[in-house]
C-alpha cells in the first residue's frame, strides 16, 4: 500500500527547476495522513493508512525546526526560495495553523527575507475565519478546486464531510477577492468501478465558470506525475494541458499556468 511520503515536520531543501530552493513544511504527522479529502491521486497514499501513533506537531515544535534549519541554510551560505506547506494531509487541519503561519512568516522575515511562503491546501477550512485570515497572510495562497461539478468531487476528492461541496468552495475562495491561487488536478481513469474524466467539455466549462466567480491571481493546471494509489488513473498530457489552459485563459481572462 502506498503511505506517506514525509518523515518530518520540515523537509528539504528540495532543488527544482519550477521553485528553485524549497523548504517544506509537514503539519500533519510524520508516521500517517489527516486529510478532510481522500483524493484518488494523493501522493501521501489514501486515508485508510490511518494517522500513525506521532501525532501532529506543536507550533513551538514546527518554530524550533524550521528556525533550526533556517540557522543550518544561512550557516552553510545557502539560498532559499520558498518555504511551502504541503506534507502528509491538509495543513490547515492544524488547530494552531495561524499561529504557526505567524511564526513561519517572523522567521522568514529574519532569516530569508527574500522567500516566499506558499500553503497548498484543499480549500475545505478557508470558509473559517482564522484560516482565511492566515492564507490571507502567506505570499501564495494555493486553493485546490478539481472539479465544480458535485458528483466528480466527491469520487475525485472524496471529502469526509457531505457538507464540502463545490458551491461552498467556491463561495470561500469567491471570499479571498482574488488573493488566491486556484489549482486544479486534470486526470481520467477508473477507480471502484467508477469512470472519472474530470476534463470532458462539461466539467471544462463548469470550472470556467467557477473560476470567473472567484476570480483569482492565478490558475495552476496540472497533472500526475507520481504513482498514485488509485492505479488506474492516466496523467493527461502536457500538450492537452497547454490546450486547456490556453482555452481558460482565453475564456476568462486569469493567467493560467501548466506545470
Ligand atoms: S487534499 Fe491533498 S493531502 Fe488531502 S487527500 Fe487530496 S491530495 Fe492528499
């Protein structure tokens, strides 16, 4: 079975072409997944893995970390590009996630001024209050929102709570007055004896339509490239991605990036 990926609270640096010099942040546990999605394509496996026996991290434990490792870069004379919370779940489950947003953000500020923060997250807490208040803080506010069509999230993402619908996500994102980023995941496949096709021309045009209310900074189109644990699931390819995204940006006037 595929588990988690992370076996830290602070991973990396990690080198990439697209972000050049990350850090990460995992809010979740280091040994399971807590998620308020089960989304077929996690690259931290599915929720049934269970949340592992570590529990989550502390804030004063994730400020102690991340200034440890922040003092170890500096020391070394390395650089920094950004810090990103991502890991085994969704980071805004933390019940201190402002918290430690605010301590991220005073260490960033110390250490690598120039870095960013980013949060990728499921959008499922960015209708409360302290959450939204916190994405409303970090430099990228990475929204996921794969389809706006009810019956594909929830064999797509599979939200724990029958309340997460995309209206409702749309509405919270619509609230953030472009402060965000919208990311969406575009795959076919099969799973459980379900097709799912979340780039057929009705869904391309409900999230045309979802993304001209909340009208955000950006839009982010990508697809799998990692093993997944539903496996039967196809990644779309680049050239069709470059389609959509040519298509979306046209229709909606939003910079659309595909990677
Ligand atoms: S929202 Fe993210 S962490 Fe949660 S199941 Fe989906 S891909 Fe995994």
């Amino acid at each position: 079975m595929q588990t988690v990926l992370f076996h830290s609270t602070v991973f990396g640096p990690i080198h990439s072409r697209r972000l050049g010099i990350s850090l990460g942040i995992n809010l979740m546990p280091n040994d399971g997944k807590v998620c308020s999605f089960d989304c077929l394509y996690c690259e931290a496996g599915f929720n049934a893995q269970g949340p592992g026996r570590d529990g989550i991290p502390t804030r004063e434990s994730v400020k102690r970390q991340l200034k440890k490792k922040l003092e170890a870069m500096l020391a070394e004379g390395q650089g920094l590009d950004v810090i990103t919370f991502s890991g085994n779940g969704e980071p805004t489950l933390h019940p201190q996630f402002n918290g430690v947003v605010h301590d991220v953000l005073l260490l960033r500020d110390r250490y690598f001024p120039t870095a960013k923060v980013s949060v990728l997250s499921n959008a499922t807490q960015a209708g409360k209050p302290d959450v939204a208040a916190a994405l409303r803080r970090v430099d990228n506010n990475i929204l996921k929102l794969d389809s706006a069509i009810t019956a594909t999230m929830r064999v797509l993402n599979r939200p724990a709570s029958p309340h997460v619908i995309p209206d409702g996500v749309i509405a919270d994102l619509k609230a953030f007055g472009g402060q965000c980023i919208v990311q969406t995941m575009m795959l076919r496949g099969d799973y459980d004896g379900k097709h799912i096709d979340n780039t057929t021309e009705a869904e391309v045009q409900a999230l045309i339509a979802a993304y001209r209310q909340i009208a955000p900074r950006e839009i982010m189109l990508y697809s799998i490239d990692r093993k997944t644990p539903a496996e039967q699931l196809q990644q779309v390819p680049l050239d069709e991605l470059n389609d959509f995204g040519r298509r979306i940006q046209q229709a909606t006037g939003i910079t659309v990036q595909v990677n």
